[in-house]
C-alpha cells in the first residue's frame, strides 16, 4: 500500500472514530502502487502514525515562534526600489537597443529570424536575458583554471576586446584565494593518501569498465565503495551515480509516477525539479523551510485525493535538501520527521551539500540533527563536494537499492563510475569514518577545521555590517549584493585582491537577492579567512554593502 493511501485512510479513519491495529509497512512499499483495500490505520515505517484529532486546529502560515527570522525582511526599502528600477531599467533598455538594432543592423539579429522557412532555435524573448545581462557578466563566470582546486587556485588570465563576446588569453597565471569551490574538506588533491590511493587503484583495474552498470561494469571496487557508502550514511544499502545531477534527475522517476504526489520545498535544486517532471507525478510547492505550510499542503492534499477522481494518493513523497546552497539554510529536519509519523508519507533527502561536511562526524544532517537515517527513506548525496571526486550516490532500504538497480536509467543505461573517481570517493570516506589507519585522525581534523572555519568567516562578516544568509556552521555563506551591477563589480574587486567567489543573480535566485557565495574548506588558513575579510571589507565600503553597520554600532552602543 502507498503512502498516500495510508495517508489518506488515518484522515478517513480518525473520522469516523474508528481506529484499527496498524499493520506492518513493508519498505517495498516506496516502489509499488498497489491499491488500498481496507481503512486500517497504517503506521511509518519507524511507528504506527496516531490519528489526527477530531477537531483540528488551523494551521498558520506564520513561522513558528522559535524560527529564525530570516533577514530578508530587514531590507532597507531604498534598497528595494532601486534594486526593483535596475531590473526594470535592465529590461526596458534591453527592448529598446533589439528594436532598434533589428532596424539599423539586422545582420546582428539573423539568428533570430525565420530563415529559409525555418524557425529561429531560440526567440529573441527567449535569449533576452543572456543577450543583455549574461553577456555583459560573463568574465564573472567560466573561468579557466590551471591547477587543483584547492585553498589557492591559479586561473588562466584573458581579456575580451568586444565586450566579453571572445576572450583571448594571455599566457599568464594569476594565483588567487579560492572562495568559490565545494573543496569543503580540503580533498581535491593532487598529492596525499587519497591521490596515492587513486593511483594504484588505476594501475590494477585501469581507468573505466566501458560498460553501464547492468551489463559489465558491476567492478569489484564499486560494489565495495557501496557497502562502504551504506555504513557511513547509516543505510542498509546505496547504489552509486556516475553524475551528481543525473542521481536526482534519473532515479526519482523510479519512484513514484503519475497518480503520486510529489511535495517540494520551493527552493530545491534544480536536479530535483528535473526529477519531479519526469517522474509525471503531480507536483506541489512547499514554502521554504516552512513546516506549518508543509502540513497545510499534506492535510489539503490528504482531504482532496487526486485531481478530479478524489481517489487517494497512491504514494506521497516530500522532498527538501539537507542544505540549501544558495542559502547556506539547514532543512528543518526533526520537524519533518514528526510530520512524517504524523502523516505516513516518503521522506526524500538531498544531501548533495551536507553529506561529509555537517556532523561531529561527517554524517550529513542526520548527524547534525541528531536523527536516526532510518528515519529518512531515501538519502541521496554527491561525492563532487566533501569528497573530492564526482558523482552521487541514492541510500535507503535493501529493497529500495535492488529495485533502482533494475528500474532506474542511471544503473540500467549510465556508463560505471570510473575507477580513479570510486578510488577517491573511497579513501576520502575511509580517512573521515577513520578506517585508514595511517592517517586516523586526519579525516577528523578536517571536520573539526572545516566547522570553526565556517563559524569564523560568517561571524566575520556579520560584524562588518554585511547582511548574510544562511544558519551557524554552514560551510555556504551567502552575503546579499541585491543590485545587478553590484553583482559583477563585487566579483571584478575581489579578483583585483586575487580572491575567487561566486556571484548569483536571477533566475537562480528570488530577482531582489543577488548575492555571492563564500564556500569555506577546511584547507584555508586563519591567514586566509582575515585577509579575505579584510578586502571584502574594503569593497563593502567602496559598493556600499554593509546595510547592517548601523545595527552593530547601535547594539554595541547599547
């Protein structure tokens, strides 16, 4: 039996105020769509789920009281309207210089007409945005580097002569302090165990299988990594990805289908969108972080049943990350739980960020939290971040595994992980679970040296007055730019001061909050914290970034 009908025969069950002996759930239960066949109360799969009360109180839409409150709201409004007339100004300009380029210089516009009774690939509506925003950014994005993406990164210097049209490179190197990587343990390593590791594992099994997983790439190597994958999240059983996108995009269609519910927090990756549409189960929307809304959505969503039929869900499956890496946000998870065993429904956890970089040790947010990962009935994460490796990987029931392994197009058609990357997803795993003995203690260390980093920095610049996103201990530190044109001259100041960040705008982001992204490692020194404080200071006051200066000098007046 789904989810969604247990879901729906404890609302129907309370009703009537009839309630059964629950029966057992099955952990098969996440993969099939059997229809319900009787209005017993079913529980979760780690208790029996108690019914609702026979009166129910409303549920607010307001946060609840111990909730952070998110600093969005403190925007000063000058600072909105601006932000709202630059992107009005943006588009507006726009639409003028395409009007009257197409008359002046329709030579420019020709791959946007029909031509030869052919259609143009994409319309000018379509490519506005990249025309006029993108392209004025792009030295701000796609940089070229030429070394290992460590704490220090030395990018491949170019100019453009046509206003970022073409670059040229200059055959120079510029070393610069990499704030802009997912480097969050420091792994990504061209020398060390784990480099060594990835060496001799080529030199016995080579470099790929040449096959998918289900035809001859099953390696003795990969199925060992899996095990190891399993006990380190705390899962029965994991199946490995050779893409991190493709782990969301590819396997979630496996697990529900039309006739199945699919709530997502409005934030989540675009990967789990992607997985969402093509699993053709009906999808709703969450606010973000926002328990009190997730429940209203399951009670109405319970209440009403399937579009037009009113038959009950056949499974339900709601869908948060564990981090938020635009937002450097940690998903509410006890909270969730007690949803879950209120309702009965799949829980599906993202932990592409927070796996190996949150817990005293390393477990992802499971660990943060304190919560049991039999609690979670789909644990999903990547190796491209903590890990120093690519790929991802799905954890749950053996159940769960055996059938991805048969129904899933990532395991069925997708080329094996190959051996160098299963080599250093392996022993960067072994030094943080320290199995390694030569080097036990070190995997520890980079947790350890990871969180005070992270605490350090953020704190930093909280008290320069910078206005930032994101909970204590997030190895993501979003500080808020708003304007665009903030945006690029953020990013062009801190290369200037040979430092590498990230910079995002719409449509990644709501269009207000732009912002950039600090991703701490645990391979930057203290040095390397103050002197990147030190000169974001510096352009905060030339860009007139510190919107919380006033606040801090009045709470320390006070």
């Amino acid at each position: 039996m789904g989810k969604g009908q247990r879901a729906m025969t404890t609302f129907t069950t309370q009703v009537v105020d009839a309630p059964q002996e629950p029966e057992k759930l099955a952990a098969s239960d996440l993969f099939q769509t059997v229809p319900a066949t009787s209005a017993t109360l079913i529980g979760s799969a780690a208790s029996a789920a108690p019914a609702l009360p026979a009166n129910p109180a409303p549920i607010s839409a307001e946060p609840l009281p111990h909730e952070k409150p998110h600093e969005i709201k403190d925007i000063p409004a000058f600072t909105m309207v601006t932000t709202y007339l630059s992107f009005l100004l943006i588009v507006v300009l726009a639409h003028v210089e395409d009007f009257f380029g197409k008359l002046f210089m329709p030579q420019k516009y020709i791959q946007l007409r029909v031509q030869n009774g052919y259609a143009p690939m994409v319309t000018d509506f379509e490519s506005l945005w990249h025309r006029h925003v993108y392209a004025r950014l792009r030295d701000c994005f796609n940089r070229p580097i030429g070394s290992v993406a460590g704490g220090h990164v030395d990018l491949l210097d170019r100019v453009t002569r046509d206003y970022n049209r073409t670059f040229q490179f200059t055959g120079k190197l510029q070393n610069v302090l990499n704030l802009a990587s997912y480097n969050y343990l420091g792994f990504a390593q061209s020398e060390g165990p784990c480099a060594d590791k990835v060496e001799e594992a080529m030199r016995e099994h080579g470099i790929t299988q040449a096959s998918t997983r289900a035809e001859a790439g099953c390696s003795k190597l990969l199925v060992e990594t899996e095990e190891m994958v399993a006990r380190f999240v705390g899962s029965e059983s994991a199946l490995i990805v050779s893409m991190g996108y493709a782990t969301n995009a590819l396997n979630m269609p496996a697990l529900v289908s039309k006739g199945c519910l699919i709530i997502s927090d409005e934030l989540n990756h675009s990967s789990l969108v992607s997985g969402a549409r093509l699993s053709g189960a009906t999808i709703r929307v969450f606010r973000h972080n926002n328990t009190r809304d997730l429940e209203k959505q399951l009670r109405r969503s319970i209440a009403q049943g399937q579009p037009r039929t009113h038959r009950p869900w056949k499974k339900i499956l709601v869908v948060v990350e564990g981090l938020y890496s635009m937002e450097g946000e940690f998903c509410n998870l006890p909270e969730i739980i007690e949803l879950r065993r209120k309702y009965g429904f799949y829980l599906y956890v993202d932990e592409a960020h927070s796996i190996g970089a949150l817990g005293k040790r390393g477990r992802g947010i499971c660990d943060h939290f304190g919560v049991d990962p039999r609690e979670v009935d789909v644990l999903m994460g990547t190796f491209t971040k903590s890990f120093g490796a690519a790929g991802g990987y799905i954890a749950g029931s053996r159940e769960l595994i055996d059938h991805l392994r048969t129904h899933s197009y990532s395991a069925t058609y997708a080329e094996a992980m190959s051996v160098p990357v299963l080599a250093q997803v392996s022993s960067s795993m072994r030094m943080i679970m320290g199995e390694d003995r030569e080097h036990a203690l070190e995997g520890q260390q980079r947790l350890d040296q990871l969180a005070i980093n992270s605490r350090y920095f953020a704190s930093g610049l909280r008290r320069l007055g910078f206005m930032t996103l994101g909970d204590d201990g997030s190895p993501v530190v979003p500080l808020l730019l708003f304007n665009p044109a903030k945006m690029s001259a953020f990013s062009r100041e801190c290369l200037k001061r040979n430092i590498a960040v990230v910079v995002v705008s719409f449509p990644a982001t709501p269009i207000i909050t732009s912002r950039v992204r600090f991703c701490i490692s645990a391979s930057h020194t203290r040095a390397d914290l103050d002197h990147a404080l030190e000169q974001v200071s510096e352009i905060g006051d030339l860009l007139l970034l510190k919107l919380n200066k006033n606040k801090i000098t009045e709470e320390k007046a006070s």
